[in-house]
C-alpha cells in the first residue's frame, strides 16, 4: 500500500499544532505563577499561593497536552480509515 500523501497546508497545519503544544506547559505554569503572585499580595500571605498555583497551573498543562493529542490521534485514525481504498 502506497503511503498517503499529504497537501503541504495539511503538513505544515501540524507542524504548527505540535510546536504550539511546547507553550502551553510553561504557559499554564507562569499563569499560575502570575495569578498565586498576585493573590498572594491582595491577601497579604506569604508565596504560598504562588506555589501551589503554579502547581495547579502544570496540571491544567499537563491535562490540557494529553487532551489535545487524544484528539489529535482520534483525528488521525479517523483520516487514515477515510484513506483507506481497500486494496493491498
């Protein structure tokens, strides 16, 4: 079977889509940062809500990386089954 081919757009869709996903970890944990920072100093309390938003904010990272490439892989099957013509 002759391996699918590709538009370029398609390719460079996904090239964007998987570097875009380096950013969202550091981007959930400084937010976190930020806003336990600024809590932090309405409320008068030591950098504990920094920290423990910033560990909210990896989380929600992690979380919102592994729910981006389920989605991704549910895509991919779906397009590689559309592909598909049924011959060997």
């Amino acid at each position: 079977m002759a391996a699918p081919r590709y538009k370029l757009g398609d390719v460079w869709a996904k090239v964007a889509f998987y570097s875009g996903l380096g950013f969202i970890l550091p981007g959930a944990i400084v937010g976190g940062v930020v806003l336990g920072y600024y809590l932090d100093r309405w409320l008068n309390t030591s950098p504990v809500l920094a920290i423990v938003m910033g560990a909210l904010g990896a989380v929600a990272g992690f979380v919102e990386i592994f729910r981006l490439l389920a989605r991704a892989e549910r895509n991919e099957s779906r397009n590689d089954t559309n592909n598909w013509t049924g011959t060997r």
